[in-house]
C-alpha cells in the first residue's frame, strides 16, 4: 500500500529530527567514552509513535532506521557499519512496535498493571533482534578480540532501559478529552491550587532525594528518590508518575555523563559503571509505575462504584421523581408519594398488585415497555428505560420516564426486586410535538409544508400500484397577491392566505393532503377514481377560494387560478406530475385566471 502524503511528510519530520538526536548523542557519547552505552535515541523516537497511535508504523521504522544508518556515516564509521547499524535500530523499533501490536498495549487500552508488566517484558523482548545484529557490528568494528556476548548485552540492556524508562509518559498519557471522560462526575480532570504546591514539593524532594547520592557518595541512598516516587504513584496518577520517572532518569543518567554521580565498583570503567546506573534507575522506577497502576485501577473502580450508587440513590431517593419498588417474586409493588399524587391519587391510596399498576400503562405503549424490561432481566441491558404512557386517576393521559435496575437475584440469577423512579414528562413531550409540528407545517397557515407535500406525494403514488385507482394533484395560485399586499398592505396579504389555507382545510375531502409550498402558491394530493372526481373538487375550490374576505371594514377579494394533473401508476407521478400541474396553472393564468385547467394523460391541457 502506498503511504499516504501527511504519512511521508510525518516521517521525514521524524527522521529528520531523530538523525540530529542520534548523532549529538553519539557525538557526546564518544566524547565522553561511553558511545556503546547511553541511546534515548530510539526509545523517544518510538515514545514519539506511541503517541501518534502509529507503533507499527513500518514506513515511520524504515524512515528511523535510514536516519540512524546517516548518523552513523556522518560520524565517520564506514558504510557497512553505518546500514548495519541502522538495520539492527530499525529492527529494534520494529520488533517493540510489533509486540505492542500483538499484545494490544496502546494508548487507548485502560491503565492497568498488566499494560505495565507487558510494558516491561515487551520493553526486554523487542530489542533481542536488533541488539544481536548490532552488537556484532560494534564488535567487529570497535574491538575484535572482545566477545560478541558483551556487546550484544550492552546494546540489549541500554535499549531495553531506554524502553522502560522513556516510553511509559508517551504509552500513558492521555488527551485533555480522554482525562475529562475518564474522570468520576463529582471530580474534574485538572490541577488546583493545592495539588500544585504538592506536586512542587514532591518535586523537590525527589530532587533532594537525588541530590543526597553526589554529596555522601552512597548509590544505595538511590532508594530514597525510589519513595518519593511511590508519592507521586500514589497521589498523582499514572502519567505524571511516569513523566516524573522518566525526567529524573534523565537527570541522573545527564550527572552521570557528567562526571557528577558517584562510580560504581567498576574501578573507574565509566562504560560498566553507566551500565549500572541506568539497569539501577530502571528497578528504582519500576516499583513506581507497578503502583501507579494498581492505584489507577483502583481509582477507576472507585468511580464504577461512585457512578453505580449514583444510579441508585436517584432511583431511590429522587426528590422529584415517583419512586417504585417491585418484588417480582411476590408480584407486588410499593409506590412512594410522589407516584401516587403525579397520578392524581391521595396519598393513603396504594396502587396495588403489579397487574392494576400495568393496566395503568397506554395499550399501545404496553409491549414496547415490557420488552425493554424483560431484556434487562434477561440480562441484556444495564438499565431498564422507556417512554411511555400512564392514566391519571381523571383519566388522562401524562407522558412518564420510567427507568429501573434489578438490583437483586437469587443464587440462579432469577430477577428478585427491581427499584426505579419515573419522571413527568408531559411537558417535554408537548414541546417536542411542537417543534415536530413547526418541522411539518408552514407557521402561517398550519398547512403541510412543502416537505411534507414531497413526501406525500410519494407515499400516495406508491398506494396506487397497490390499490389503483387514479391519483391527481392541484396547484393554486392566488391571483393578483402581490397587487393585494400593494394594496391593503402585508397584514392584508397574510390574512387572506389564512383565510385561503382555511378554505382550503374544509374543502379538500377526508384522506387529501392541503399544503402551502410558499408564498401564494398552495397545493392538493387527492386520491380518487376517476377525473370527474377531480373536475368537481377543482371546481369546488376555485368557487370556495374566491369568496370575499372580511378585512377590517371591507373586504379582500381575490381569485384563484388551478391546475390539475391525474396519475393513474406511480411511474407517471412524483416530479412529472408536478411539472403537468404546473403547466396546466399555468394555462389558467394564460386563460385570464380565477378558472381552471386540467392536465390529462394523454399530455394535452384541457
């Protein structure tokens, strides 16, 4: 498959950068005489794929590997060490990415201690390849005579440090969005005032932790930046527990390259004893992340937890919502007050057995209903919801939403009690049928619009395969509107398309659709058997339509011109039959107006 643009363009970025961090490392590392042993190269160049979600990215890997291998013959090793070099990095990076992939360790995936321990076998794991294959370079190129296992062992272990402590703040780190819907509803993802100060003084006593090891020369003392890590393990969450490691790492490794932290028992052997600091920086960090993730797990319980008995207390205490308790076992229920009196019933009146509180439920609501709550006994839903219909004790009809949990079963799972709230919700409905009704109908008149003309026309047109008969449209028009709003002014204008709209109402028969398409233009669908039918509601309406109009102390009068088109399949109807219509009004207008025309099927107006 052929990368895409932004993919190529990422990874020359990438490897631009990545070739510059490489080759300042080696620069440094051969000046310093530990080139064999100090490469964050690959760790943040793969940290930097982690948080693009591309860890498998093989053009991003192959990109890597070629800037390694320019790194390389920049310093001046030799082409053959240079490709070998970049091949065995590449393959390092590939190999992690490649684990990470298979063991579905990624940003997305929940913080848990096993993403931290496939973190680490992954992070010991992926570099085998590549450092066999570079070990054996370096070691024919450095030292010959020294054996291969050593070289192949100080490039597993760097690689491998690398790996755990700089990729953990790209592998847990989460967006702003993500921290926001993983957060518990009572907490927002943020950092106040005073967790600030406590991050800052944990911060620096990890850096007086640290700072102990030069001035009294003990590495053991190490340990004590390993407590203060818990800290942040314990009160700041897994990302920051995991940047804090891996900006302390750096500190520590930059003081050792430094020739400001203490050697080890190497007797002056700076590559074995930089070897050692990081393999040490590695198990004083580890402990940290392992509880940052049991405390995140944790974390994430508590909050299923909090959400859960949230749930639950509005079911059970909602002030404003009826409130139900249903012993299915025995078939009763208990509804509190405020049930009883959203129901129009006194408070001593109890609702009853469940049967008298189902045939309290709209018949056409009833099914559904009940559906929905047999799929939660079952099991299939966590919740029990629905919308639906219940008689007051006046006998009308009030909108409820009725939610539930079974919240005990017995030792077969057998449902045992369900509690709930329901909630009136009358009002919201009636608004919604508004808005339904705004959606469909033209403000002015309360005709169909023409959308719902469209549709209409549509839906009659199928009926007529089905039932046959013959279908017809009118097109009106109100002759002269203009000169009508010219004259007596707009509110004139409007007040005789209500009149029209109305008119229009009453005229068409029972099963027509009336509409107003805009302006002075209205509309019929009717359905009927034949064109006489048709001529006599054409000729109905153009007298009804042009009787005058009181208006204020006169009146308007204006009359109406009609077309009329007849289908009798649905392949002559839809947009063709409009077109005819509209051709026969126009033949009204042309005729003089206040008359109608027909459309017939054969093409000709009449």
């Amino acid at each position: 498959m052929t990368p895409s643009t932004s993919t190529i363009v990422r990874t020359v970025l990438l490897s631009i950068v990545y070739c510059a961090v490489a080759y300042g490392t080696l620069a440094l590392g051969r000046a310093t005489g530990v080139s064999a042993v100090v490469w964050p190269a690959n760790a943040l160049a793969f940290g930097v794929l982690v948080a693009l979600n591309r860890a498998n990215g093989w053009t991003e890997i192959v990109g890597l590997a070629v800037a390694n291998a320019v790194a390389h013959w920049l310093m001046a090793d030799g082409l053959s060490h240079s490709v070998l070099a970049g091949v065995a990095n590449g393959l390092s990076i590939g190999v992690t990415g490649a684990l990470l992939s298979l063991w579905r360790v990624s940003r997305d995936q929940p913080t848990h201690v096993g993403s931290v321990l496939n973190l680490i076998l992954i992070s010991l794991l992926g570099p085998i390849p590549g450092s066999a294959l570079g070990g054996l370079a370096i070691g024919a190129v450095l030292s010959p005579e020294t054996p291969s296992f050593y070289y192949i062992g100080s490039w597993w272990l760097v690689e491998a440090v690398g790996f755990l402590l700089i990729l953990p703040p790209f592998l847990f780190w989460r967006s702003p969005r993500h921290r926001k819907a993983a957060a518990s509803p009572h907490h927002r993802p943020g950092i106040t005032r005073a967790r600030a100060v406590e991050m800052a003084v944990a911060i620096v006593a990890l850096v007086g932790a640290a700072a102990v090891v030069p001035f009294t020369g003990m590495l053991w003392l190490i340990e004590l930046s390993g407590a203060v890590l818990l800290w942040f393990a314990l009160r700041f969450g897994m990302f920051y527990t995991a940047a804090t490691t891996t900006l302390f790492a750096l500190g520590v490794v930059a003081c050792g390259l430094m020739g400001l932290w203490p050697a080890g028992a190497s007797n002056g052997h700076h590559q074995a004893d930089m070897l050692a600091l990081q393999a040490m920086l590695a198990l004083t960090t580890l402990p940290a992340l392992l509880v940052a993730a049991i405390a995140s797990q944790r974390e994430k319980a508590r909050r299923e937890l909090y959400v859960n008995a949230r749930r639950l207390s509005y079911a059970l205490e909602g002030a404003n919502d009826g409130l139900w308790d249903w012993d299915i076992a025995a078939g009763k229920g208990f509804f509190s007050h405020r049930a009883s009196r959203m129901l129009g019933y006194d408070d001593a009146e109890e609702f009853g057995e469940a049967a008298t509180w189902d045939n309290l439920i709209h018949e056409d609501d009833y099914g559904a209903a009940r559906a929905m709550f047999d799929a939660h006994i079952k099991g299939q839903t966590e919740f029990y919801e629905a919308e639906l219909r219940f008689r007051r004790k006046d006998g009308e009809w009030i909108w409820v939403h009725d939610r539930g949990k079974i919240v005990e079963r017995d030792e077969n799972g057998a449902p045992l009690r369900a509690v709930g709230t329901y909630t009136d919700i009358s009002e919201r409905k009636r608004l919604e049928g508004a808005l339904e009704h705004l959606a469909n109908h033209d403000a002015l008149t309360g005709l169909a619009n023409r959308a719902v003309f469209e549709r209409e026309l549509d839906r009659f047109a199928a009926r007529l395969d089905r039932q046959g008969g013959r279908l017809a449209t009118l097109l009106i028009d109100v002759d002269h509107f203009k000169q009508v709003n010219d004259t007596y002014g707009h509110a004139a204008g409007d007040a005789l398309l209500v009149a029209v709209a109305d008119r229009l109402r009453k005229g068409v028969r029972l099963g027509d659709v009336a509409a107003r398409l805009g302006g002075d233009e209205f509309a019929v669908i009717s359905i009927g058997q034949s064109a006489a039918e048709f001529d006599a509601l054409a000729e109905r309406l153009s007298v009804e339509l042009a009787a005058p109009v009181p208006y204020g102390d006169g009146q308007i009068t204006a009359s109406v011109s009609i077309g009329v088109a007849v289908a009798a399949s649905s392949a002559q109807a839809g947009d063709d039959l409009v077109v005819r219509a509209d051709r026969a009004l126009y033949a009204a207008k042309r005729d003089g107006r206040g008359v109608w025309r027909f459309f017939g099927v054969a093409g000709k107006v009449a």
